[in-house]
C-alpha cells in the first residue's frame, strides 16, 4: 500500500508559491501524486517515466487529474491544462469574441450572462497562463522557466493575446469574430493565412454570384440555355485566366451566337 513516504514533496522555492497550486497557480488546499498511487507498483516494476512528487494542488486540478495516469510532473501539468482548458471552452470562447466596451445596448439579462462569462474567462486565461513554479524535491532544486511568450502576428501589428489580435483583425478587416477564429484554427493559426481565406472566398462567391446572374440575363436575351451558356463561359474562362465574365459572353456571342443567327 503506497504512502506518502514514497514521495517526496514538491515545496516551492519562493515563499509566494507556498500553498500555491502547481498546476495553475491558484490556492493550494490539497496534493496530486506523480504517479498516482494507486499505480505507484506499476511504475516501481516497469521502470516507466515517473519523479515520485507529492504536488500542491486545488481541489479543482486534484479532481481533474484524477482520470490522467501520466508518472511526470510535465505530463500532469498539460494535463490539467487540457482539461481545464476544455471545462471552460465556453467562457474563453465569449473571453475571445467580447470586449466590455462591446456590452453597451445589450439588454440587462444578456449583459449579465456575457459579463460572467468574461470574468470567468479572463480568470481561466490567468490559470492557464500560469507555468508552475521554480521548487525543491528530495534535496533536489528544479528551476521552471515560462514558455516563450506567445505572439500574434496580423499583417506586421503584434499582440501579445489572441484576444487582442482576433479584436484587431475583426475590426480591421471587417470580418466577424465567429468566422475569423475558425478560420484561424483552420489555416496554421495564422491570422494572416486566416483572412487571405476569407478575403479569397468572398471574392470566389461575389464571382460565382456575378457569373450566374450575367449568364443568365445573356441567355434570357439571346434565347440560349442557360447551362450552355455558363459551361461555354467557365470554359473560355479557365483557358484565358486574363479574360473577365463580360469579356467571355461577347466570345461566346462573337464565336458562336452571331455565326448561328445569321445562318437561319
């Protein structure tokens, strides 16, 4: 039966980490095991990755960590991260897309809501921004250094959040907050790559939208099909990338159009 004597506990190097959570920085009210004890006798038989840390952690990251069989101090903390990040996807998500400046109008019950979920959302951002802590195990000290700070790129302005690029370059570039984010995820999570999509998939409908109705106003006038048409007009286009919609239905008329009226 394992006990905490087979551990050794993690105690933080600075005194402002004393019961403090390891795992996202808030109070510490109980302990997570590296590995879990009740698989300490299979990680002491198979030798697998494990440090054998007793961790100060919140109750809420104790709970969650309860499914993770991971043996490594690292692996507990993504984790914890992944999960809580997953526990409060709908607050970051309203975190992402309001600012408070963006509240004004709304109704009370609606402004309530999305103010909460602001709130929680930035307190989510803070715990999962959090890196650990630098601390002494067993006689030994380890040294945690942040991740690099993490740096959004839009057309040459830098931010320093996602939040605050995904505000810039909804507003910059007129695209809604909703679409931008997926399009982001979609495309390397590069704001960049994100709006030429979206900039390239507008101007491929407003095209198709321009096509289909020039295409058909041509046939309703000359007595075509409109299906003839538009094929015919799809086809000279992709021979000649240079030549426009309008450019296309004169050959066509030129070409083919003309020569047949005149032969009845």
């Amino acid at each position: 039966m394992p006990t905490d004597t087979d551990y050794n506990l993690l105690v933080p190097t600075r005194s402002n980490h004393f019961n403090t959570c390891y795992y996202c920085g808030c109070i510490a009210a109980t302990h997570d095991y590296a590995p879990p004890q009740q698989y300490l006798e299979f990680y002491l038989a198979t030798r697998e990755a494990s440090e054998f840390l007793k961790i100060p952690s919140c109750n809420e990251c104790h709970e969650l960590l309860k499914t993770c069989k991971a043996g490594t101090l690292d692996e507990r903390h993504k984790f914890a991260k992944t999960k809580l990040a997953k526990k409060y996807a709908k607050a970051l998500s309203i975190y992402d897309m309001w600012t408070v400046e963006e509240l004004e109008g709304l109704d009370f019950s609606l402004r309530h809501s999305i103010e909460a979920g602001l709130k929680l959302g930035a307190e989510t951002t803070e715990r999962l921004n959090f890196f650990g802590f630098d601390y002494e195990a067993g006689g030994v000290s380890q040294q945690v250094h942040d991740s690099a700070p993490l740096h959004f790129d839009v057309f040459g302005e830098s931010f320093d959040s996602f939040r605050e690029a995904l505000d810039f370059a909804s507003k910059a570039y007129r695209i809604p907050k909703n679409a931008l984010k997926e399009a982001f995820a979609d495309n390397g999570n590069s704001f960049e790559q994100a709006i030429n999509t979206i900039h390239q998939q507008a101007a491929e409908k407003e095209f198709n939208q321009q096509l289909k109705q020039q295409c058909a106003a041509f046939a309703k006038q000359h007595k075509q099909a409109v299906i003839f048409v538009h094929k015919q007009v799809e086809r000279y286009l992709s021979e000649n990338i240079d030549m426009t919609i309008t450019e296309a239905l004169q050959h066509l008329y030129d070409t083919r159009v003309k020569p047949a009226a005149a032969r009845r």
